[in-house]
C-alpha cells in the first residue's frame, strides 16, 4: 500500500527479543538485503556485538532504540515506523483488505502489549526480582492474565485457519505472532487453543526459525521477557 519507500539499510537494537524482534523477523522471512547492528547492554550481548549502548546512546536521535538507517543514511527511530518499513521492503503490507486486517492487528496487539509488559504487568530480564512478592504474584493471576487472555481471544473471529490474511505473513502477523512468543515464557496459555494453529505455523516459516536459532544479521537474541 505504500509508494516509494526507501530501502532499510541496517536495523540496530540489543541483543533482545523485544521492540525489533517483529522487524528483524519481517526482513528475513522477506530475503532482504540488511546489515545488522547488535548493542552491548550489560550481560545481554553476542559474538556480533561491536558497540555498547553506552557509547552508542549520545549518537541517537532520540536517545533509544531501535532504531534504522535508510539506503541514503537517514537514522529513524521508533518501533512502528521501522516494522513498516520493512514491511513495505518486503512486500508485507498487505494489499486491499489485507492491508486493512494487517493494520488492524498492530492496533490490537498494541492493546495487548498495553496490558501485559508495555505497562510493566509481566516479568522482564529486568525486573523479575519484583515479581516474586506474593502480592505481585496475586496482581499477576487475579488480574494481568485474565485480561490478557481476553485480549488475545478477540482476534478469533478474524482467524481464518492459522491465518488472518490470505497471505499469512503480513506485517500485522509477525508483529502478533512476535508478542505471543515473547509472552510465552510467563504468559503460555495465548499461545495455545484456537492460537495454537497460527502460532506453530508462524514459528516454522523458515524466516522466523533463523531468527529464533540466532542466525539473523543481529545474532543470537536473548528473550526479554522471562518468568
């Protein structure tokens, strides 16, 4: 759907499962031509590491990442418009509806991430310690799994098989089959049931294995999320 967007020359983030994991997934299922920069942050890091966020992080547009660099040398930031770009890369956009229900799902798994560790509800590599009061134990049973669960039950009406559109791996696809995997370790129940189809389906796209193995141009990716 989209015109004329310029090719993502190389995709820099951690060496972590998280906010460029749908990219980078998106990239490789496409074939395309990438350079990848995997970041040094304390105990997370791989053999393809060559920059540390410490000194990286004053170069930064925004102070974060992830972030990309276009074909001509423009550094964007911003999960969103890096997993798009990709998207628009490698053709998964969708075309007519199914660039509707693609962009339906990012809006609904935005929801999800809203519920789960986008408002610190789920356990991290970084915060698991203050998950193991019973109290938060209570708060994560009674009330962030449920929601969770219910969340993730609205996509059934639009699952068509183990595919929400007829092509199967649009961007809106791997962005949700990307939080699923991410959630998996605290949170297996969304991955199973009526999920269960898409989910195995999408993590055996050969793409997606590459990345989950740690062969993808930003290495071997540590899981963000834990339990």
């Amino acid at each position: 759907m989209a015109a004329n967007v310029p090719k993502v020359k190389k995709l820099t983030y951690f060496a972590l499962k998280a906010a460029i994991f749908p990219a980078v997934c998106c990239m490789e299922v496409g074939g395309a031509e990438y350079e990848g920069e995997p970041v040094s942050m304390g105990p997370f890091t791989n053999d393809l590491c060559k920059v540390t966020w410490d000194s990286l992080k004053p170069s930064t547009p925004n102070g974060q990442l992830p972030l990309c660099t276009l074909e001509d040398g423009t550094v964007i930031p911003e999960s969103s418009a890096i997993m798009r770009a990709c998207a628009a890369q490698t053709k998964m956009l969708g075309d007519g509806k199914d660039y509707v229900l693609s962009e339906m799902l990012m809006g609904m798994t935005g929801d999800l991430v809203k519920d789960t560790f986008g408002s610190g509800k789920v356990p991290s590599a970084f915060t698991l310690d203050s998950f193991k009061s019973a109290e938060a134990v209570k708060e994560f049973n009674d009330e962030t799994k449920p929601k969770a669960i219910e969340r993730v039950g609205k996509y059934e009406k639009y699952l068509t098989g183990d595919k929400f559109t007829t092509s199967g791996i649009t961007i809106g696809e791997i962005d949700f089959f990307c939080k699923l995997y991410m959630l998996k370790a605290a949170l297996p129940e969304l991955s199973e049931g009526k999920m269960k189809p898409f989910f195995t389906r999408m993590s055996e796209l050969p793409g997606v294995k590459k990345v989950l193995e740690g062969g993808s141009k930003l290495g071997p990716l540590a899981d963000y999320l834990v339990a």
